[in-house]
C-alpha cells in the first residue's frame, strides 16, 4: 500500500494536538511517519466533527462521552499501522482510546446501541478518507485491486475492534455495578494519602494518572430529601466535562462530599474555574473547586485546595461556589474561628454592626482598597458616584479612629473576613 506514503496533513483544521496516548503517537511516528501520523490526528478529529454534526441532525443519540475523537484517532493509528504492517485481523487489538471510551460510556450510562452506532458512523468515514486518498494517488490499472484490499482490511479490522469493544463494555458493566465504587474509593483514597498507585489503578479509575487533572468537592445546601440527587450530580459532571474540555471524569463519595475529578489530556489553563463556575448546576449543590494540576502532585494539590475552599464555603453564606483563589487566603484565616472573631473586631472596631449604612461603609471600603486606595475603580466596582465613595471612605477613617493608609493590608484582611463571615462580627472572642 505505498499510497500511505503519501498521506500528509493539510493544515486546514484547528486541531490542537493529538488525542491519543502518547504512546501510539511515538509508534505511529516510528511505523508510519510523522506526516501520516499528523494526517490521522488532522482527519479523526475532523470525522469525529463530521459524525457528531451528522447525529445531531438526525436527532440521533450519538457523541456522549467526550472523548470520541481520542477513540477514533486511536482506532486509526492502529488501522495505519495494520496496513503498513500487513497485519492479520486476528491479531488487530482496540486500541486503549477506543476502550477507555467505552468504559467511561459505561459509567456514564450510554447503551451499547449507541456505543456502536458511533463506531460504525466513524469506520464509514475513515474508509471514505482512505478511499479518496487511494483515488487520488493510485493509478487507474491498480485501482481495483486497490480499493478491494483496503476495504477488506478496513472491514475485519472494525470486526476485531467491535468484538473487543463489546466484550470491555461487558466487562466494565459488570464492574461498575459490582465492586467497582469501592475499588475507586480504595485506590483513591491511597493516592491522596501519599501511596503510589498500584498498576491496575488507571484501569479501575479511567482517568490517567500521569495528565492532568482538576478535582472539585460538592455537598447538598439542605439535609433534606432530594429527588433525583444522583441524576443531576451526573448531568452536572458531565456537563462540566464538556464545558472544560476533559477528556473524562469520575465520581467518588468521599469523607462526607461528592468528589468530582476532571482529567484531560492536555493542561488546562488556569482559569478554568470560570468555566467551571459558569456550569448549570442544580440549585442545592454547593461547589468548591481547586486548581488545576499536573501528575499525582497535582492531582493531590487539587484536592487540598478544593479541601480549603470547601472550609470557607461552609461558613460562609455569600455563595455557592468558592475556587482556591478566592478562598485560599480566607481558609488560613478562619482556620482559628475564635482567633478570626478577635481579629476581626478589634481591626474594625467602629465599623462592627449590621445596619445597612455601616454594611455599605464596610463595603465601599473594602472595595476601595481591593482597588489600591482608588476612589474611581471603586466606585465603577459599586456603581456609585466617586464623591459617595470618598464620603464613606471618609466616614470608615472616623469611625475606625485610624487613617485608612495606616496598616490597609490588615484592615483589607478583616473586611474580607467580615464580608465571607458576618457571624465573626458578633461572635464570641477567646478572652471577652
């Protein structure tokens, strides 16, 4: 099939890097070459579009996972790398993206139906791009003999992947509903305790280790019941894969909270809280999300910091998703609550009190100084008039009994705390 030689991509899409593990990136490369292996990247991620742009259209139930183009990238690789090496169907394997898509399509509920419908949808057009490239740089007499080859190459090779599909969609199924939620929290639990993950941890969590990784903790506002409770922590979890771009997540009930742990093949920018943030969520789920990391550090770091927002958001009622950059420094501070409470009142002294005229001086002051002592950002900030913002500016020096410009990273500190938590305001102190 000397015509693979000529595969090469053509630049056209916007594919940002391959989707498949790099170590059938490595083996394509050694087998096939680097452009053929460019080429395979370019064209599954744009079959991948096509086939879930075909499924929509129809109304079909198609593209679920997220993770369908590192399936069909995989599936290709290993299609070149048959026919390069004249391989036997009988020996054709699924490639591991092919197989974690289906074992996530488990855990996320997708029939096998809909599992194959897709495979199947994808076969179709990668044969039609190997057909085109055969039209295009096979002369006319060889063009027969050809096409014959690689459409029964092509027809096995999905046979052997199909069978290997259906018999780990069978496997994973029954796991999933055996052993498999206590086997999760078991190798987990050991990951984010400091052990090194055994070697079948990958298989059992379907997430890898080595990427990327973003780990969220979720708890109910109300102890009541809650109907459909499962249902919508799964669509929230897999809406936010979608919206983050993961390549998979998973599910764990973990010390009293839902884990949520997004993987991804590549690193994900820092702000992906926003995103996060953005995610329709139901009503009573009560979020707090760490950063992003990278590898077993930085899946560990993840966690202790969605631990440390998860502090603040208990205590604090002023919303419903806290990230470690917004709580992070709020979290060391409340660690003492009865030393917080002191803090509090003795830097703000004057300024202590709910009503709403000293709540709106609190405010204005804080926003001002978040604003580095800047009348005009704090006032666009508050959507007030500058002269009402240096008249409360003015009021908070006189009832503080202190220049504003005297020690403001600390009075900064304590009207943090005091907007997060207004109970310290009148909470007992160690020593009152």
């Amino acid at each position: 099939m000397q015509w693979m030689e000529s595969l090469r991509p053509t630049g056209d899409g916007a594919v940002d890097g391959p989707a498949s593990d790099p170590e059938i990136i490595a083996s394509a490369e050694t087998e096939i070459g680097a452009p053929a292996t460019a080429w395979a990247v370019e064209a599954a991620a744009e079959i991948v579009r096509q086939v879930d742009e075909d499924f929509r259209l129809a109304g079909t139930p198609g593209m679920m996972t997220g993770t369908e183009r590192e399936g069909c990238e995989a599936s290709l690789l290993t299609t070149l790398i048959g026919l390069h090496r004249g391989t036997a169907a009988a020996d054709i394997v699924a490639p591991r993206g092919a197989q974690e898509n289906v074992r996530l399509s488990v855990r996320q509920g997708v029939p096998i139906g809909s599992v194959l419908r897709t495979v199947w949808a994808c076969h179709t057009r990668v044969q039609d791009a190997l057909l085109a490239v055969i039209e295009h740089e096979v002369p006319a007499d060889r063009m027969v003999a050809e096409v014959r080859e690689l459409n029964a190459a092509l027809f096995s090779y999905v046979n052997s992947y199909v069978s290997d599909l259906m018999h780990g969609y069978e496997d994973e199924l029954s796991l999933w509903h055996g052993r498999l939620p206590a086997e999760r929290l078991r190798v987990l639990t050991a990951i984010l305790d400091g052990e090194e993950p055994g070697a079948d941890a990958e298989r059992i969590l379907g997430i890898r280790l080595g990427r990327h990784h973003l780990v969220a903790l979720a708890w109910p506002a109300t102890s009541g019941h809650i109907p459909d409770r499962e249902a919508a922590r799964q669509r929230f979890g897999t809406d936010a894969a979608q919206a983050l771009g993961a390549a998979g997540f998973l599910t764990v009930e973990y010390q009293g909270t839902t884990l949520f742990w997004w993987g991804f093949n590549t690193r994900p920018h820092p702000s992906v809280a926003n995103v996060l943030r953005a995610v329709p969520r139901a009503d009573w789920i009560h979020l707090a999300a760490g950063r992003p990391g990278s590898g077993l550090a930085g899946l560990r770091d993840s966690h202790f910091e969605a631990q440390q927002a998860a502090r603040v958001a208990r205590l604090s009622p002023r919303q419903k998703f806290w990230d470690y950059d917004d709580a992070g420094m709020l979290a060391l501070l409340i660690a003492d609550p009865q030393g917080a409470a002191r803090f509090v009142q003795v830097q703000l002294g004057g300024l202590l009190g709910t009503d709403q005229k000293l709540t709106d001086v609190r405010d204005t002051l804080r926003h001002f100084l978040l604003a580095g002592s800047s009348r005009l950002a704090a006032a666009q900030a508050l959507h007030l008039a500058t002269n009402t913002v240096a008249y409360r500016v003015k009021r908070a020096a006189e009832l503080l009994g202190r220049p504003i410009s005297e020690n403001p990273a600390v009075t900064l500190a304590a009207l943090e705390m005091a907007h997060a938590f207004p109970h310290l305001m009148d909470a007992p102190a160690l020593g009152q």
